[in-house]
C-alpha cells in the first residue's frame, strides 16, 4: 500500500504504474483534463477530480460533488501511462466495446497504490411500501399499459396492495411481496381476486409481484389462473431515488 501526498508527476506515475502492473486499486486526486470517446464524443475541461481505477479496469473520474462519475469506463481496460511535457497521461482502452478515455494530470494532490478486499456479500433491504411507490411511479415496470387506480383497496380478505387496470380494461389485482412469494401469498391473493370477482363483472386478473417465487408457489399460482411478474428491487430503490418527495396520490388515476 502506497500514499504519497502532494507527490511530484514523476513519483505519481510510479505509483500509477504500480497500481496497473499489481492489479491494484489506483486513487488519483489532482487537477486534470478528460477526453472520451465510444459511446459518444467528450472532452473535460481543466479542473479537480478524482480518478480512481480498479482491480478489474474499471475507471470511474468524480467530480468533488455528485455521487455519480462524469466519466466512466467498464472493467476490462487496458492502461498506458506516461509523462509527456510535463504532464501525467493515463489512456484507458476498451478494446470490446471501443472505447477510449485519455486523463491528462497537470498537477496530482494525492496518488495511492492500495491492496483491497472485499469479500462481503450485499444486502438491499426494502419495505413493501417501497416496492408499492417505484410501480407506482413507474406502472411500466410492472407491465405494459398498467394504470393504477387505488392502493390499500379494502376487501372482505384483506387490503389490496395495489388496484388497477391494464391495456384490455380487465381488473388487476396486485400483490407485494419484497422477498421470496411462498404459497401463502398465493392463498392470500387469490381471496383478493375472488372477492372482486364476487362484486364485478369484468373480468379480474392477479398478479403476485416478488424479486422470485417458490417452486411449489407458481405451481399453485399457475394452476388457480394468476400470474407472476418479477421485480428488481436494486430498479425500484434507484426510481425512488428519483422521485422523491412525491405524494402516492400523484400517481394514482
């Protein structure tokens, strides 16, 4: 592991060098331009970044606000660096997907070389209500042509979590679950769909909507005529993000 503050450009590109040659993460902070192209064509202008290349190739380059990188390359590059006219040039080329990004160092305020390990397994934990507001937010998600009418429909069973139409005009009945659906939430929302059957004419679809299901769940799903749609939960607390502060009624028609 190597930190060197305020390192001179010849002492910085030995540490980049390190970093690359090692596999090892490389964080850079300094005054620097950035020059893109691949997906489109960009160029940065001179100001304070963050650089940081990771043991897989992946390049990310941050701005100091923001949480997302102004620029960015995926893992797989491969790295050239050197001094020119006084300066610190690292290119970074994506050779599958044809991109190339050139950093250009007029100054470095900090350089590290760093050995990290990360073996930890993720965990994103969501609530029900928050699944409810990314469909909400987004009816798409859930399928094509979905409209959302009410949410806590009240039914002898129980509460609907979300109450809707789709594109043929049917009735749907939407059931949350943020883990694994087991059969009980079958059971559950098929009290749900058949209550509504009861009341309506129109014809009544079910929908159980989870990250996954049991075996022996969709089995049961299938058989009594309801359906299983898939939910991203990583997508769902991303659309939050973006959407927050906003009121559940606003989506409601």
């Amino acid at each position: 592991m190597i930190i060197d503050v305020t390192p001179t450009l010849e002492k910085a590109l030995s540490i980049v060098l390190d970093a690359l040659n090692q596999k090892k993460v490389l964080v850079l902070v300094g005054t620097c331009t950035v020059e893109y192209q691949g997906r489109a064509k960009s160029t940065l202008s001179l100001g304070d970044r963050i650089l940081i290349i990771k043991r897989d190739g992946a390049v990310l380059v941050h701005r100091p606000i923001g949480y997302a990188p102004v620029n960015y390359q995926r893992p797989g590059c491969i790295f050239y660096a050197k001094l020119e006219k006084n300066r610190l040039k690292i290119e970074a080329i994506d050779q599958k997907h044809r991109e190339y990004m050139r950093i250009i160092f007029y100054s470095v305020k900090l350089a590290a070389c760093l050995d990290l390990e990360d073996k930890g397994e993720f965990a994103l934990y969501v609530t029900e209500e928050d699944i409810r507001r990314a469909i909400l937010a987004n009816p798409e998600s859930l399928e094509e042509g979905f409209r959302p009418i009410s949410i806590e429909k009240e039914v002898e069973p129980g509460f609907i979590d979300i109450y809707g139409i789709d594109k043929n005009n049917k009735l749907v009945v939407v059931e949350l679950k943020r883990k694994k659906a087991d059969k009980a939430a079958v059971t559950q929302l098929i009290k749900y769909v058949n209550d509504i059957k009861r009341k309506s004419k129109r014809e009544v679809r079910g929908i159980l909507a989870a990250p996954s299901i049991t075996k022996d769940a969709h089995t049961l799903l299938i058989s009594l005529g309801l359906e299983f749609k898939k939910i991203n939960i990583k997508e769902c607390m991303n659309l939050l993000r973006r959407v927050e502060g906003k009121k559940i009624t606003e989506y409601l028609s």
